[in-house]
C-alpha cells in the first residue's frame, strides 16, 4: 500500500499516487492499518508507529498547508 517504506526523508508527497507521507520515528516497516478516512498508520514489529499516510493530501488542503509552513521555517 503507498509509499516507499525505506524513504529517509520526513515529509514525501508522491503527486501521481496523490499521497502525503510522513515519516513519525526510525524503524522496519511491519504493518499498516488503513483507516476509515483513508489515513494509513504504519507500525513496525512491536507495534510502534513509525509512519502515517495521507491519501487524496491534495483534496485535503494539506499541500497548502504544507507550502506555508515551509515559507516560515
């Protein structure tokens, strides 16, 4: 499902997949939960999150937000 679990960046947007993911904590990638609002937990294998998608980021609003928190940093 997704992204790339090996990814080393924080934040990656895949604009063809139209998926925000960002990277929580250091670790193997072992599951995933897919929720009702298509928001991806994923966990490794002691069941710590260590990643969280957000899918249609687009349509959420969230590339903008994104922008504009990039702008004051």
């Amino acid at each position: 499902m997704g992204m790339n679990h090996e990814e080393r960046n924080v934040i990656e947007y895949d604009p063809e997949a139209d998926i925000l993911a960002i990277k929580i904590a250091e670790g193997k990638f072992y599951d995933e939960v897919l929720l009702d609002n298509d928001i991806v937990i994923q966990f490794d294998e002691n069941r710590n999150i260590i990643g969280v998608e957000i899918w249609d980021a687009s349509k959420r609003g969230l590339l903008k937000a994104l922008k504009k928190l990039k702008a004051h940093i």
